[in-house]
C-alpha cells in the first residue's frame, strides 16, 4: 500500500495541508469549520507550544512569546526570539509543519511522512532549501517543492482541454508573485515569473494600524508605536478590518483600553471607509500592476495573448485588487477556486499524481451570473442613472454576500428605488430585471446620505438584496427565489421592510 503524500501550502499568515481520497480533493480541517492554519507559533506560561489559532489569539496578549510572518525571514542566516530563546526561521515553520502533520495524520488515520511543499515561484534557491529543511526538521520527506502558481494552476485547471496562457496573480499575506503560464494537455509550464517576497497583505495591514495610530495622535494625542502590546492588539485590529472592508463598505477599528495616558485609559474606536482603505493601499497595487508587464515581457507575450487570470492567495478578495486587474487587462480575474485554499489544492494534485494516482477533480459551486444594481454614474462621457453596478461577479463561489455604499442625490431626499439585475452589460437597461424595491423615510439629510445596499446569494440559488440607511438603521430587503434559474424579467419576489432602532455612488 502506497502511503499517502500530503500537499502543504506554508504560507506567510496561513497554512493548510490536502489530500486526494477517492479522487477528490480534500483540504483537512485544522479545527470544526476551519480549513486554514494561522501561521503563527507562540509559547504559553507554562512553556508548551502553541500554533495556529490558540498562537495568534495569544500575540495580541504576548508578542514577545510568539512569532509570525515567519515566511520573510526564510533564507536568511538569521535568528528570531520567542520567549527569550532564539529560533532559526526553519525551526519555526518546522514547528507549523509538524502541526499541519499531526493534523493530517488524525484525519486520515495513518502516519504521515511524505509532502509536497509550495513556495513562492520567486523564491531564491537559498528560501528553497530553507523550506525543505523545515520540512525534514518537521519530520518530513519533502518529494517535491513546487511553485505556488504551478499549484495555482493545477487547482484551477487539472482537468482542462486545450491549449491557454493564463496569469497567476498571486497576492498572499507576505509574498507577492506573478506568473505567466501554459497550460496545455497535462502540464503547467511556467514561462516567466517576478514578484517581490516582501509585499502582501500584511503591508496592507500596516497601513490600516497606521491609520489608527494617526488617529490615536490626533484625538488623544498619544504615541501607541512605543507600546508593544498595544501595536499587537492594533495589528489584530487592522486585520480584522481589511476582511471586512472585502465585502462590507465600512469597518471599524475598535479596542477598548488599548493603553493609558496620565493614568487614563485610551480606548480607540474609529470607522474606516473602503475608499479610505483603498487610498492607503493604492501604491502596493500599482506595484503588483507594474511586476504583471514585468512578467509578460519576461516571457514574450502582450496583454492580449493571456487568456485568463487565476487569483491566489486571501489578498486578493480586495476589490481595488480585482478592479485594476480588470481595468488593466480588460478580462475579469477568475476566482471560482478559494484562493486561500487553491495552493494547498495544487499541492494535493501534484502529491497525488506523484504517488501514481490518476488526476483528481476539484468541485465547486459557482454563480453562473452576475448580480448587480443600477446608480447614477458617467457613462460615455455623461452622467447616466442606469449605470450597472456589480456586486455579485458570475464565477463566485457560493453562498456569498457583497456590500457596497451608495449615497442619496438630492438634498432631503426621503427615498431611494432599488432595481435589481443579473447580466454583465453596463448599462443596466440592457440587463435582465429580477426584482426592484424602494425604501422610503430616509432622514432629513444632505444629498450624499450613505445606504448600505447588500447582495447575498445562497447555494439553493436564492437572492437576498437589502438596503439600509447608514445612520438610522432603516431597512427594506426583497427576496428573489430561483435566482439562477432566471432567463428572462421576473418581478416574482417577497418584500419585508424594517427599522431597528427606532460610497460614493449615488442612487
């Protein structure tokens, strides 16, 4: 009996580890409902180890007990501290691995000693050693370490037909890469590669806890930077808030008792809009844009010989990211495979096919439309009120839900019409019609008001739009059953209005 390779995705601020069983691919639950390890390694009182969740939950209390990101400092003859003991960076993303081992063992009942591991494509040979130490120093017989668009690829891809090039935009918490490929019959051909190892969705995060700290001197007029623990608590913060703002118009940094001046507590409690968030991150993006020509002069091609962008890594849920990729080279990315989970996937393929089995498939439950609603906008040089907006991209794996901001027209405004479609046209008109609603009392307020208008899309293929009145609360949300299923206008729909409590898109 063949024992089973696992395939490890060791990533900068997570990790998972996959199998193929029974010709399917399968990520393994690091706990009841989750998928992904938090790479992060920390030291309790009492001496014992902790990774994953419990490490992370214990950096924001801890920093000096605990390590993260540790995936920047592989390949360099260097040593971190944890707990006043130094560790080289193998030893810590050995410990990672030895984990996600002990995990995969429980799961399928049998030792495990084998793995396929991924890296960056642009990772020096020296970063490519130290990955494979970590794996021996975890217990492991690295076969195989392959690049993370390879794997990328094979996720997206490992039953097509046909020949195509594809760009790997690979946006992971410390890592940026991208990868132009040829993907043709049963293999992945890596034709030219660039990125920058220490650009991701960390440095995203720097710039939200940035946005805090600015915030902190302004109102409180107090310096956190100085202040270790409060910077861990405001990194957990940022965190928190950059997931929020991929699908939600608004977030909040919040974090009560953060530190004291003059003996007085500071508690921090600040919004932070999408479009702010965007502002601050604007230069990564343009960055990573940059490193795409780089890659497609590297291997010969223009923008119009790539067939198709893949998405890998949890950065890359960023709208701004999507938009300009899309803006850039006018196709939208496809992101039906969970880029935080696609790597690992890939992995799993490559150590399965290496064990002798035969090509596994990957299954996933897409939208096979695009939802949207219509605002007014420029269209083709002047403003047009049925601009489509879209919330809900066709490909999009389900259930899924998308918030944006849209704001009133008119001074005193009182109520705003809802229209609702499915299509890809940019003009709304041209798109079919599956519901509309209005919501009617908004405040007595400025032209500009906010409401908060969200699509969420279930795996039975029901479509839930709601909008609400930012300040107030006030909201009304219409039900669309069989949404999927819709091929021409349909006002069939269920209606219910609320209000609890008692964007820069106009509606």
């Amino acid at each position: 009996m063949t024992s089973t390779i696992v395939g490890i995705d060791l990533g900068t601020t997570n990790s998972e580890v996959a199998i193929v069983r029974a010709g399917r691919v399968e990520v393994i639950p690091v706990a009841p409902g989750a998928r992904i390890l938090p790479s992060v390694v920390g030291l309790a009182d009492d001496g014992s180890l902790l990774v994953g969740e419990t490490a992370r939950n214990q950096y924001a209390l801890h920093p000096e007990r605990s390590v993260r990101s540790i995936k920047r400092r592989m390949g360099e003859y260097t040593s971190v501290q944890m707990a006043g003991k130094d560790y080289s960076p193998q030893e810590i993303s050995a410990m990672i691995l030895r984990r996600l081992r002990e995990i995969a063992e429980a799961h399928i009942g049998e030792t495990v000693s084998k793995a396929v591991i991924t890296v960056p494509a642009y990772f020096s040979d020296a970063q490519r050693q130290a990955t494979r130490e970590a794996g021996e120093i975890a217990g492991l017989e690295v076969v195989r370490i392959i690049n993370e668009p390879t794997a990328a690829a094979l996720a997206y891809e490992n039953c097509h037909s046909g020949a195509r090039k594809a760009l790997v935009y690979d946006l992971g918490g410390g890592t940026f890469d991208v990868s132009v490929v040829n993907l043709e019959s049963d293999v992945v051909e890596v034709l030219a590669s660039h990125g920058n190892n220490h650009l991701g969705g960390d440095d995203f995060d720097q710039k939200v806890v940035g946005f805090a700290l600015d915030h902190l001197q302004k109102v409180h007029q107090v310096d956190a930077r100085q202040d270790p623990l409060a910077m861990a608590r405001l990194q957990r913060a940022a965190e928190a808030a950059k997931i929020t703002l991929s699908d939600q118009p608004y977030a909040t940094l919040s974090e009560e008792y953060l530190l004291e001046k003059d003996g007085v507590p500071i508690h921090l409690s600040v919004e932070i809009s999408r479009a702010q968030y965007e502002e601050l991150i604007e230069p990564y993006v343009a960055e990573t844009l940059d490193a795409l020509h780089v890659a497609l002069s590297g291997a010969g091609l223009a923008v119009a010989n790539i067939n198709e962008i893949l998405l890998v890594g949890g950065a890359t849920r960023t709208p701004l990211v999507q938009r300009r990729l899309e803006e850039e080279l006018g196709m939208q990315p496809r992101a039906e495979v969970d880029p935080d989970l696609c790597v690992a996937m890939g992995a799993a393929i490559q150590a399965a096919v290496i064990a002798g089995a035969q090509a596994p498939t990957v299954l996933v439950d897409v939208t096979p439309y695009t939802f949207g609603t219509s605002a007014l906008e420029y269209f083709m040089g002047e403003m047009y009120p049925y601009c489509y907006v879209p919330l809900i991209r066709k490909n999009t794996p389900i259930p899924v839900s998308r918030s944006e901001a849209f704001c009133t027209i008119f001074d005193g405004q009182s109520k705003v019409d809802i229209n609702v479609y499915q299509g890809e046209d940019p003009d709304a008109l041209n798109n079919i019609e599956i519901g509309r609603f209005t919501i009617e009392g908004l405040r007595d307020a400025p032209a500009g008001n906010p409401l908060i208008t969200t699509f969420s899309l279930d795996v039975n293929g029901i479509l839930q739009v709601t909008s609400r009145e930012k300040e107030t609360g006030l909201q009304h949300s219409i039900t669309i059953d069989n949404a999927i299923n819709v091929k021409e206008p349909s006002l069939q729909a269920r209606e219910y209005l609320t209000a609890s409590g008692h964007g820069d898109r106009l509606s």
